[in-house]
C-alpha cells in the first residue's frame, strides 16, 4: 500500500510537472521507474536466502527439491507476504501510470522515452510475479492452469514449512 502511495504520488507529481517541461517530466518519471525496478530487484536478491542455508533448514523442516525452487524463488512474498504485495502493486502502479505516459511520449514525439517506458512495462511483469505470487496464479488456478495449481500448493506448504521453523 505504501509503494502504491508513492508510485502514485510520484505520478502526480511528474504530471505538475509536465506543465512547466513535458520533456523534463517525462524523463523523471522513467528515472523513478528503473530506480525503483532496481531497487525492488536488489532487494528481492538480497532477501533470498543462501541455497546452503535453505539445505541446513532443510534438515528440520524437510524441504523437497520443488520447495526448496520456490523458497527461493519467491522468499520474500513467503517470509513477508504484505511486504511482496505492497511493492508488486506499486511496481504495477508504475506499470499503468507508465502506459499514460508512453502514449503521451510518442504522440509528442519522444521515441526513446516512450520506449524505455515499454521496456519497463515487459521487464516488471515478471518481477510483479514473483513478488505477489497468489494473486497472478489465483487468477489462472480459477482458469484451470494446473502449472498455477501446482505453484500454489507448493507456496503454500513451503510457506507452513517456514512459520512452523520460524
């Protein structure tokens, strides 16, 4: 929800902005873009506990070779789960405030910036993913994905493994 608040506000912002230089605002919001995709990849990396760390915890939470992936892959939606929603839905709040602007962009004839913006609206999809996991693959498991399913299920025990170790 905070990140939310500050992708939006940061929005409004570079709209006040665009009053004075369009150009200027435009190139601000792209910064704060790529920053905070930066930053949130980092962080998520840095989160992410060691695989022999995750191999001695195994060792009292019995981990299978499929946990043990999403442990990984999606520890810090499984260890803070508000944490991982907060900053998928301010990723994705950059994502749709960015398409605003990218359209903008091209109309006014800014091709690079228009184009980094798209660029960042592939880059973050899957970042987004990895953040807040249940919300994109609850969608699908409605669907029938049975590949959703199967990520769902083992999250969830991964996720019980944890709090149970913790």
């Amino acid at each position: 929800m905070l990140f939310s608040i500050f992708a939006i506000i940061l929005f409004l912002f570079s709209v006040v902005e665009s009053f004075f230089s369009i150009k200027l605002a435009t190139i601000i919001f792209v910064l704060a873009e790529y920053f905070a995709f930066i930053f949130l990849l980092l962080g998520n990396q840095l989160v992410k506990p060691r695989r022999e760390v995750l191999r001695a915890m195994s060792t009292f939470a019995t981990f299978d070779n499929d946990e043990l992936h999403i442990v990984r892959k999606y520890f810090l939606y499984i260890r803070y789960t508000f944490a991982g929603r907060d900053f998928s839905w301010g990723l994705n709040c950059f994502r749709l405030t960015g398409i605003f602007w990218a359209i903008f962009d091209f109309c006014k004839g800014y091709y690079w910036v228009g184009g980094a913006i798209a660029i960042f609206y592939l880059l973050a999809s899957g970042l987004i993913v990895i953040l807040d996991p249940y919300t994109y693959y609850s969608i699908e498991t409605k669907k029938g994905n049975k590949f959703a399913m199967r990520q769902l299920e083992v999250i969830k025990r991964a996720q019980e493994k944890i709090e149970q170790y913790s």
